[in-house]
C-alpha cells in the first residue's frame, strides 16, 4: 500500500536527504536548497549520518550491495516528516524501489513503504506542498531547462520545475530540441558504453545551446554532472575559457533569482 | 538445449560496433530522421493521455491473462488448429524448428519458397538454412526483400531496412536484380520488387508466415501486414507453414481488437492495418482457392525459460510492435544491427538472454541509461527498466546462483564485485563515508585526470573542496 503523495497541511519540518553526489560534488546546491526552504519558513533537517540512496549499485545489477546500503538509509528518518531529495533520480529510488528492496523482509519492507510515502523531488516539494511562488528579482535572462529521465518519467514531476521557472517574471524559459531525450548519463552506463553515453550527451549539449540560453537549469546533478563535463570538455577542446554553457542546479538559480540568501 | 548455429555474431564486438556507428555521422543523421518520424507518427495517433493509458492498461491485461492461461491455450489452439485440418508441429530450438519445416518441404519435393514477413523465421535463420538444403527462400516483403538482397539482417523488427537510404537500395537492386537499371525513384523500386515477386507467387510451391495472434478458441492464425505479400504468402502456394513463438496466443477472437490497435498505432502510427489476415484451415472442398496444406510451427528457443519466472514472464506480453526501438536513445544512436541479435533495442535487450542465453548477451544488459522511455510507450507496459536490472543482476551475480537462468553469471567479475562490495561497505557505514569523502574533498587535486570512459567526452570529476555538510558546520 502507498500513501498518497500529495500532502494538504504545510509541514513545519522536513528531512533533507542530500545525495552523495549533492554532498560531494554539488554541495552548493545542497546549501542553495536548503535556505530555499528555510525561508519559506521551514526547519530543515539534515541527518549527519546519510550516505547515498543506493542507486548507483541497484541500477548496476548489484541488488545486494544496494539493499546494503540503503537499509542504512532507512534508519534516518524516525519522525513522520517529509523527506526532500534535491534529485529526481534519488528520490524515485527511494519512493519506487525501495518497498521492492526489501519485499523479502517484512520489518524492513514496512519501514521503506512508510518512508517512500514521504518522499518528494525538491521541485515537487516547493509546487505541491508548499505552492511556492517564486517573486523574481532578477533582470532579463534566457535559461533553458534539463529534467531527468527519473525526474520525469518515475517521479512524473517533470512539469513542476516548468512551472517553478515559468513563475519568475523576468526569465524565460527556452525549450530545447528532443526535450524528454535522456542526457546520457545512467550512472555507470556513462561508464561501461562511454561510446553511446558520449553521442547522447554530445547531442544534448548540442540542443541545448541551439536554444541560445544563457544557462542550462537541472534538478538532477546526475545530468548536470554529465552535461556540464561534456559543456566543459569541449571548451577546453575549443581553448576556450569562459563556459560556452554555463548550468546549475534549479535550487541554485531559484534562490538567487528570488533575492539570494539575504 | 540442443546446439544450434547462429549465423549472426552474437553480442561479442557489440561496443566496436556501436562506435562504428556513432562515429558515422550521416547513419546517426538517417537513423534520428527515422526514428523521429516513426514518433511523431505514433504520437499523432494517441492524442488523448487517458484513452492511451486506459487502452496500454487494457493489453497488458489481455497480454497477462493469456499468458497466465498459456499451457492451456496452447493445447487448446492444437485441438481446434488440428479440428480445422491444420498440421500443429512443436519445435523446442531452432534446429528442431527448421528441420520440422524442411521436411515438410522436402516431403512435398518442393524447391521453392516465398516468405511473408516473420521475425520468427529470422530468429531461427531459416534462410541459411534453406539455402544449405538446396531450397529457395525469396523474401516478398519489401523491407526484408532489399535486407536478404544485401545479404544482411533486419536492422529493425518492423522496417527492416531503416537502415538504408533509397540511393543505396536504388544501387542495391541497378546491381543484384538482373536487367534492372539505377533509379532512386521511390515508386519505380517498388515497382521492380513487385515485379520479381509477381512471378515467385506464380512459382513457389511454399509460402511461409509468421502469425501475429494465434486464437485458441477458434483456432485460427492472424496475420497484420500492410503490403499485401503477406495474403500472397499464405494463400497462392500450395503449402502454407506458419511458424510463431509459443507466447503469441489469445483465447479469444475478442482479445484482439485492442491488441491490434495498440500494436499498428504504436508500430507504425497507422489506424488499422491494409490487412488483417485470418486463417483457420486449409482450402476446403468447393472452395476455389487457398493452400491444400497449412502447417503451424510452434516455437520455444529459451520462452519457457522467461516463463518459468514471474518477473521476466513479462518479457512475453511483448506483440512486437516496436515502439520500444524508435523510442530509445540508445538504438537511434546505433541502429539495430549493432546489437547483433535477432531483435534489437530494449526488446531485444530482454528477450535475447532467454534465446541465446546471458554468456551471449550479457554485454548487452549495460547498454541502457535505463531512461524508461521504451517503458513508457511500451503498448503492453512491460516494465522493460525494470527487467534489465534484473537481468543486470543475473548476469553479474556469481555463477551458478540461478541454475534455471542460462549463461547466469557470464558477466561475473571477481573484480568488479569486490568494487561493489567495498563501496558498499564505505556506503552503508556513515563513519566510513564520513572518512572517506572527507579524504576525497582534502586530496582532489590527486583524482586521475583519466577516468576511464567518462573523460572520452568530459572533463575529470573532482569532489568540491568542502562537503555539504562542511558547508552547514561552517553555517551554524
């Protein structure tokens, strides 16, 4: 049994689950995420002990090493508070695969379906829960949006981000070619056919900047990782210094275009 | 399992041809203008979400229900096809499948053979086989016609020459067809395939099908074609073979309707096919025409073996439609021929291992980003994703952990379960994580400036200086 996802009550706090590619590699938009929610007046939690939601082994084929992991997870989160994933990739592993993990092991299995109920992609979490609406402070700026194949197709939040953007006055929000395309990354799929994982990331970049946007936005690092490696790669090919496509987290660009961190 | 030649490389050197590909500008450009309008088409025949959703939820019930019934239903569809006057044949492998057809065949003294479209009969490389016993097998599909002229394999299960361009199928036939000059004029290289074929029809004494849906109840084949060749097959020649996989059957005639829109409009984008075939019997006495002699192979080649597990059973929901294919990133990048196998793309991806077993396909269950678009227009929501993983996990796991999978752990790695098994232990302690991505924030000037495929086409990762949770500590 699920739990409805969309809950009614604005809730006072929440846990943050980072990811370990936030915590690693992105942590400014960890932090950027975080007072995002602060200031729409909620107390964030961040769980000292989290690691990694354990995809990167479970979409491997190594289902063992995944439940090993993510029944670490499990343990994290002992109050009924929701649990934002600045990632869509995470999140869906959490709230979709996780009952399935532990299918087997009926304690385990109660606690992951509890869990998963409380789940929320970042952006899903500031539309649906919070109707956050973004007051833009910026000036004129072209921004293109990049949404995850998880975000998009297991979460099913792929409008929230749109939406988010399409909310801030002085941005406008660009559509690139083959849109819902995956960038390529599939985590160790970049790695094992880096032959196929480079022509669809070579074409991604390639739509992104025909659109003309100043900056590509994501709520999945994963992708950001993979697009702003290839963005950054051909520059250095190229000689070039400045980013020929800038990017970042959706979290990022959402709290500074709504006046930063004051 | 009984050995069997297969003509076509298995998914060994899959990586070298996949970069063939990608590395060809001009066939990436052709395969995305391919792939692009097979979506469109699909897409303009779905306009409404919810008739899509209801009718997609709709085949896989049916496809559920009468797999749930199979070794029924396939009794069943042998006492009425038998009633009927059909011959029912059961072949386990693909050796067994050919020499069940060529001793049909040769029983008759027959030499010649037209074939309508059949992925089966490609599955089973009847052509070789043919060939090597001195038997003519025309193609009479225009796609597999130009594919068996080149001497080539189905690049595609419904296009099968989408990987050719009309300038190349126009030098194709200027060169192999006797008396044919250059014309890239669409409708002038149709013209000559017909022509070819008009006279085969008039000669063969064999015509060969395969069935799309074969109804138990009534016992009754169906076939879904466009050309017309496919009636032509199964009706001018004296002999009819039919040949299928074991999965293909309905109870009902009802059950078809939905199956047969879900299929031509995901497939093609098309409302209804040019025809629908259905043959419950040979030509019965007074009747003026249709073949004296239908035959129905029945064909397992590895089926049994998804049957037998509940999850990948569903590999078998499959009608063969593929949308999957034209919907994948990873197949409009490499085109079908790359993967090596009978059937490319996410199908193939998962019905392969079950037919040649994981030592020959286990490379393939990687190719995937797992971005769920095969899923997602999957017309009998097979959860494609979700089956590689699994097969993912059959082909790395230990050999010898699933005995009823075959080539279970050709994949295995002591090393790169060891990799696994280390981050696993750095990952599910938050001590151990603590400490080490601590390490990899202080020493990330040190991280390789090679990192193996991923610096082909990207800069190196580097961890950031501070942790997130360096970042709120320095916060508070």
């Amino acid at each position: 049994m699920t739990n409805p996802t969309t809950q009614t009550s604005r809730p006072s706090d929440v846990y943050f689950f980072a990811t370990c590619v936030v915590d690693q590699f992105f942590p400014g938009a960890g932090l950027d995420a975080i007072t995002l929610l602060e200031r729409q007046g909620i107390r964030v939690h961040f769980p000292e002990d989290q690691t990694c939601c354990g995809q990167p082994a479970y979409s491997s084929g190594f289902e063992e090493e995944a439940r090993r992991v993510a029944a670490h997870q499990l343990t994290l989160f002992p109050n009924d508070w929701p649990i934002v994933v600045p990632s869509g990739s995470c999140a869906g592993m959490m709230k979709h695969h996780y009952p399935k993990l532990f299918a087997a092991d009926p304690t385990r299995k109660a606690v992951a379906e509890r869990l998963s109920a409380r789940v929320y992609e970042l952006t899903q979490f500031l539309v649906e829960v919070l109707d956050f609406q973004p007051q833009d402070c910026g000036g004129d700026c072209k921004v293109v949006l990049h949404t995850s194949c998880s975000a998009r197709r297991e979460m099913g939040v792929h409008l929230t981000g749109r939406k988010l953007l399409a909310g801030l006055e002085k941005v406008s929000v660009v559509q690139q070619d083959h849109e819902s395309e995956c960038c390529g990354f599939g985590g160790t799929f970049s790695v094992k056919q880096p032959e196929i994982s480079g022509a669809m990331v070579e074409d991604k970049v390639k739509a992104l900047k025909a659109t003309g946007a100043e900056r590509v936005v994501s709520a999945d690092c994963g992708c950001l990782m993979n697009i702003l490696g290839h963005a950054a790669w051909q520059d250095q090919q190229a000689g070039r210094s400045e980013p020929s496509l800038p990017g970042e987290h959706i979290a990022s660009f959402l709290l500074r275009r709504t006046g930063g961190e004051q | 399992m009984s050995e069997h030649t297969l003509h076509f490389k298995p998914a060994e050197g899959f990586r070298a041809r996949s970069k063939a590909v990608v590395d060809n500008p001009f066939l990436r450009q052709s395969f995305r203008g391919a792939m692009d309008f097979l979506m469109s088409k699909r897409a303009a025949q779905f306009p409404d979400p919810e008739e899509l959703e209801s009718l997609r939820s709709l085949g896989e019930a049916i496809r559920q229900y009468n797999l749930a019934k199979l070794p029924d239903l396939l009794e069943q569809l042998e006492a009425n096809l038998t009633r009927n006057g059909v011959k029912v044949h059961w072949a386990e492998t693909p050796d067994e499948a050919n020499t069940i057809i060529l001793g049909i065949i040769q029983g008759h003294g027959a030499t010649k053979m037209v074939k309508g479209k059949s992925m089966v009969s490609e599955e089973i490389e009847l052509n070789h086989a043919a060939e090597a016993a001195g038997i003519e097998a025309l193609e009479s599909d225009m796609g597999e016609y130009i594919v068996q002229l080149a001497g080539e394999k189905p690049s595609h299960i419904i296009m099968p020459a989408i990987h050719k361009t009309k300038e190349e199928i126009a030098r194709l036939f200027a060169e192999k067809v006797p008396g044919v000059d250059y014309t890239d004029n669409v409708d002038a290289l149709i013209q000559i395939g017909r022509n070819v074929l008009r006279r085969k029809f008039q000669e063969a004494e064999i015509g060969l099908s395969g069935v799309n849906f074969a109804v138990a109840e009534t016992g009754t084949l169906c076939l879904v074609e466009n050309e017309g060749n496919g009636r032509m097959c199964t009706t001018a020649p004296a002999i009819h073979i039919a040949i299928t996989g074991i999965e293909k059957i309905v109870e009902k005639l009802e059950h078809i309707p939905p199956l047969y829109s879900l299929l031509t409009r995901s497939a093609t984008g098309q409302n209804i096919s040019t025809y629908f075939n259905m043959i419950s019997s040979p030509r019965k006495p007074g009747e003026k025409d249709g073949p004296e002699e239908v035959h129905l192979v029945l064909l397992d080649n590895g089926r049994s073996q998804a049957y037998a597990d509940e999850q990948l059973r569903k590999t078998l929901q499959c009608i063969r439609c593929g949308a999957c294919m034209n919907h994948c990133p990873v197949y409009t990048r490499i085109g079908g021929h790359a993967y090596g196998t009978t059937y490319p793309g996410p199908i193939g991806k998962i019905v392969s291992p079950h037919m040649l077993g994981l030592d020959a396909t286990a490379g393939l269950t990687t190719a995937s980003s797992l971005c769920g678009a095969c899923g997602e227009v999957c017309p009998v929501k097979i959860p494609i994703p979700e089956l590689l993983v699994r097969l993912r996990n059959e082909a790395f796991s230990a050999p010898h952990a699933n005995p009823a999978m075959r080539g279970q752990g050709a994949g295995h790695s002591a090393l790169q379960s060891a990799i696994w098994r280390g981050w696993a232990a750095v990952y599910g302690s938050p001590a151990l994580y603590r400490a080490v991505s601590w390490l990899g924030s202080r020493l990330r000037f040190l991280v390789p400036r090679r990192q193996g495929g991923w610096t082909s086409v990207r800069t190196p990762l580097q961890p950031a200086p501070k942790r997130l949770r360096d970042l709120l500590k320095d916060r508070n």
